[in-house]
C-alpha cells in the first residue's frame, strides 16, 4: 500500500467512523468515471 494511500485511507477513516479494511483497494472507478462531472455511481446491493 501506498504511503499516500495509507494516509487517504486513515482520514477518510476518522472522518466516517468506518473501518480502514472497508476501503476497497484500488479506485474502483476509471479515470473517465472519476473526471465526469455527471457520474453517479449505483447503490451496491
């Protein structure tokens, strides 16, 4: 993991009250997902 990442992963952590392993990985979006403005990800069942 990544030193930025780990840091990512930590304040986003603090900030959410959620647990660091219930951050996926990697971005589970690709850049054009990620830079389009419209995008809305789906609800995960």
């Amino acid at each position: 993991m990544s030193h930025d990442r780990a840091d990512a992963v930590e304040l986003a952590s603090d900030e959410t009250g959620l647990a660091p392993d219930g951050f996926p990985e990697r971005c589970p979006y690709g850049p054009e997902q990620a830079l389009d403005k419209h995008y809305y990800p789906q609800p995960r069942d």
